[in-house]
C-alpha cells in the first residue's frame, strides 16, 4: 500500500543491493496528453505477484517478475489531486488485500478489483475524493474529503465517522493502538475496531500521519513531533528552529528521516537516530526540492535532482542508512513526465514509476527482480 505499511511507515523489512543495480524490465502504461499535460501514474503497489499502477482513469496491473501486463481495468476514476511537490504523484496509489483485492480510491468512491482481470467486485459510492487506503488484519481503512469509513476486504461497511479533510487526500494512518485521520484543524484518532473517537490533537501534517511503536509521528512547519497513540499525549518533539518545516517522515526500526524545508532555501534530508525520547541527529544531505521516500534498516531512497542546471534528472538516490553516503541512482528525466514517484521495495529490488506511466524493475546485477 502507500507507504509500504498501514501506519505509513516508508519502512521495508527487506534488504537492497549496495551497488551494481541493473535494469531487469521495463513497461509503458501508454498515458495520452491531456489538457492538463499529462495523465500521472501513481506510486506503484506490489503484492500477490503484482505490480499495480494506477492513473486518472484506470488502473493496470503487470507481472513483478516479468513486467507483463496481466490486465487493465474498467475506468474507475482514480483521484487525482494536484500536489504541491515534484516528488509527489498526482494520482492516489491502490492498496492490495490478503486475498489479493486491488483497493481503488476514486474521486466517486472505493472500488474493490479482482485480483485476477481487475473485473470490479464491489463499490462504496458515498464517499468523495478518496485518499489511498491502508489494509491490515482484514480492515480496509479509507478516507474521503469529509469522511473515515473501514469495511472488511470484501467491502462490507464496518463503521464510518464524518471527518473533515482539506482538499489533499492524505492518506491515514492504521496501527493495533488506533485509527489517525488529518482533518482541517488537526488530527484525531479513533479505535480501530469500533470508530469511537479516543483523542484530538491540534497538530496539523500536511504528509499525513506515521504509526510506529505506540506512537503517532507528526511533521508540520513546526518541527517533528511524537504523539501517544493510545491518548494523543505529546511524549518528545523535536525542532531546528523558527521556519524550518520536518516534512514527509519516514520511519526505520533505528532511524527516523525527515526532510527539512526551511522557507528560503532548498530542503535537506535528516537522519535521526532513534531514542526513548527527542531522537538525535545522525547525518543530513542536501536534497533541494526531494524527499526521502522509503527505507529499509539500512539504504534510505531519496527522490532528488541529479546533475545541475536545466538538463538536471529527477531520479531516485539510494543512500546508507549509518553515514548518508549516495551508493547508487535510478535517473528518470528533466520533464514532468519523466519524474519518479515514491517507489515500492521488494527483497532485492525497486519498483518505480514514472509521473508520465513508464513501470520499471531495477535490482541487483544478474538478479531476479
């Protein structure tokens, strides 16, 4: 799902290559021109065997082994937002249940595919501009522009709250402790088998929640800050100083990254180490307009310029986890359509999508991917 786990950690338990990466295949989704530039492709999903991309219209599945596509769906109108940063994807990523459903969120609902031809199997069309849901033991958890629904993988309603979100569909959060949805004026969590509200917080995100250990992780304009999952109680926060927004955190068993923005420069990675407490700087790296996007315990992925001036790629940099050295780069392009979105991680391999609908695979030298 996005972000690689219900809580919407970035955090992969698998392993990548520290050098020697090679292409091991390519796909095209085939995205037409519109009068809005380009339809954008999503942050690929990967699971039961598939790699699921979606764009504003529909969503395409291709074989993670071979890069073969196995289907296409019925248009479900995927939704499209228009993000504030290049290393965002315009369109809302799918989810993939335990028995293989592709979750769709649609400007006109959630819609579940099969995983077998894509044919839809059923429907939930009382929700608007739904943001990509998060999916663990059996709970599929959505969120609309006013509302929070959970159902069960066969689109059964379990329980709904009215929640209202700004127009971004930031995703939510999903963890054993609770429920966190963004709302307009903060967040506010609430059990995850019944829907009863146990906490508000004024703690805005505009990355959306992160549920990791018992915590709820928040990064905004103030700095970074960690909430108790359970009550909401702040329990560390952590600050470089006035205007320097800790955005986008992704969370590692050891390590939190957080990109920094501060208002009048380019923005910088940080790797924190974690602690009991505030956690403790341990590297930054200039990342200028990036972001990083996904972990695993020891290579972050960043999404960065590569090279200078106006022929500069959007590409993806692994970078190691213990020093921030740059071990290796999947380059896309100088044009919108040729900038990456937030990869997937398989044991071994990357997954990444382009905003103008190119799949690709990339994993060790003379691997399978």
């Amino acid at each position: 799902m996005a972000r690689g786990t219900p809580g919407r950690t970035g955090f992969t338990s698998g392993s990548l290559p520290e050098a020697d990466i090679s292409l091991q295949w390519r796909a095209a989704i085939g995205l037409p021109d519109t009068d809005r530039g380009s339809l954008s492709a999503s942050s690929p999903i990967v699971g039961e065997g598939l790699v699921v991309v979606a764009d504003s219209r529909r969503v395409h599945a291709y074989s993670v082994s071979t890069g073969e596509l196995e289907w296409r769906s019925d248009p479900v109108a995927p939704t499209f937002y228009d993000s504030l940063y290049e290393y965002e994807a315009n369109t809302a990523a799918p989810a993939i249940g335990p028995d293989g459903t592709v979750v769709v969120p649609s400007e006109d609902g959630l819609f579940g595919l099969a995983a077998a031809d894509g044919a839809i199997e059923w429907a939930v069309t009382d929700l608007r501009n739904v943001g990509p849901p998060a999916i663990a033991d059996g709970t599929v958890l959505a969120q609309g522009r006013e509302t929070v629904v959970a159902l069960d993988v066969g689109g059964s309603e379990r329980w709904r709250r009215s929640v209202s979100r700004g127009e971004e569909p930031t995703p939510p959060a999903l963890g054993p402790e609770a429920v966190v949805a963004s709302t307009e004026s903060g967040l506010r969590g609430f059990d995850p088998a019944t829907g009863e509200e146990r906490w508000s917080s004024d703690q805005r995100t505009e990355s959306g929640p992160v549920l990791d250990g018992g915590i709820c992780l928040v990064g905004n304009t103030g700095g970074l800050y960690a909430l108790d999952a359970r009550s909401g109680a702040e329990r560390w926060s952590f600050s470089r100083g006035d205007y320097r927004a800790l955005l986008s955190p992704v969370v590692a068993p050891d390590t939190i990254y957080a990109v920094e923005q501060p208002g009048e420069a380019g923005a910088a990675s940080f790797a924190l180490d974690r602690t009991d407490g505030e956690p403790e700087p341990r590297w930054c790296s200039y990342i200028g307009s990036g972001s990083v996007a996904a972990a695993t315990a020891e290579i972050a992925l960043g999404i960065l310029s590569i090279g200078e001036g106006p022929d500069a790629a959007q590409g993806i940099v692994g970078f190691s986890a213990p020093l921030g050295d740059s071990l290796w780069a999947i380059e896309g392009g100088s044009r919108p359509r040729d900038w990456v979105t937030p990869p997937a991680i398989l044991d071994g391999a990357v997954i990444a999508t382009t905003r103008g609908g190119t799949v690709a695979a990339i994993s060790g030298a003379g691997a399978d991917a």
